[in-house]
C-alpha cells in the first residue's frame, strides 16, 4: 500500500474490509475512533476473562484475539484480515459464521463483535453461535443498538464525515429488546450489559442448561 499517494492511502486504511483496520484502529490518530476500539477491547476481554477456550467469531484484525486466553481460536471469512491476524499468535480458521465448522457445545465462551449487524436477520448466525456454545457457556456478543439515540445520531454523522466507511454495511438493525428476546428464545440468559459511548451494546449470556 506505500506506492498509493498519502490521502488516497489514508482514506484506504480507514476502510473496514482492509487486512489491517481493526488493528491500525486501536491507534488511530482520530481520538473518538481510539478511544471505541481500546474500549470495546477491555469489555470483551474482561467479560471473557477466565471462561476458558474462546472461540472468535468475525475476529478480522482485531487486537481482542491477543487478549484471550491461551488456546483460543479466532474464525473470519475473510484471509485477508486472518493473515494479519497471525501476529497475535492464535489459531485461525477461515470459515462463515453462519456455518461454523465446528462440533456442538464445543466452547465454554464464544465472543461475537461487531459482526451480526452486518448479516441478514434470516441468517442461521444466531443459531450457529449458540450450537457451538457448551451449556453453562458465555456468549459475548456486541452491535450497535438502534434503540438508542445516541447511535443513531452518530452513525448519521459518520455517513458525512466518512461516506466511505461502514454504516451503510449495517443490514441489520438490533435493539437491546429485540436481540435479548432472540437469544433468550435461544436459550440464553442476559448476566451483564455494557456500552461503548451509550451506543454500541455488548451483552454477555450464559447458556442454560
């Protein structure tokens, strides 16, 4: 990417599908941007802490990999972002979050950021994060809650500031009540709530027996 020119290179390194975004974004020189990725960070692996083995799903070049456990896996369609990813020294598998390759109750904790929002509603996702989950396991699963203002407004501004960035990848809208009823009829209890600037939800579930 050097040879680009330095505005069209920073606008490319902005982008979301790029092997390198989450990862850069943890240092972003943008203070709002930083200070979301190191957030959303410590949530996810606080709320993942000492729950075993943890399966990733949507991992992309995300930092929060090298916070988990030792044993770990991290899982993305996408090679690009899984060949950068091998620097946090993790097992990786290429594969699709709506068919995990993967045996049932595999996991004792399954993380899911930001990733739902940007499959369809009809997707088996749901159901494919909660088949690999052990009973008694934690999921911990986070998107934007469309139910809240403050996100809306935020994404609004984005779409100006950044019209080549993500929002519009957002296909599916969750509100707090609409995936916690989801996952509860999947079998999953609410333990603890979380936001990242009274915006983006992450919930933690345990899998009922």
């Amino acid at each position: 990417m050097s040879h680009q020119p330095p505005r069209r290179r920073w606008r490319l390194q902005r982008l979301a599908l790029t092997p390198d975004y989450d990862d850069r974004a943890y240092d972003s020189p943008i203070p709002l941007q930083r200070y979301w990725q190191r957030t959303r960070y410590r949530h996810i692996v606080e709320l993942a802490a000492e729950r075993g083995r943890v399966l990733d799903v949507g991992c992309g070049s995300s930092r929060i990999l090298s916070g988990l456990p030792s044993g770990s896996i991290g899982l993305d369609i996408l090679l690009g972002k899984l060949r950068h990813a091998r620097k946090f020294g993790r097992p990786l598998v290429q594969g699709n979050a709506t068919r995990l390759p993967f045996p049932d109750a595999t996991f004792p904790c399954v993380v899911c950021s930001e990733v739902i929002e940007h499959v369809p509603r009809d997707a088996p996702i749901l159901d494919e994060l909660t088949r690999v989950l052990a009973p008694g396991g934690r999921l911990v699963i986070g998107t934007p809650d469309y139910g809240r203002w403050e996100w809306v407004a935020m994404e609004r501004l984005y779409q100006v500031a950044a019209p080549d960035g993500y929002a519009d990848q957002h296909i599916t809208h969750y509100t707090r009540a609409t995936l916690t009823a989801l996952l509860a009829g999947r079998g999953l209890a609410v333990e603890e709530a979380r936001y990242i600037g009274r915006g983006e939800l992450i919930l933690a579930l345990r899998k009922l027996a």
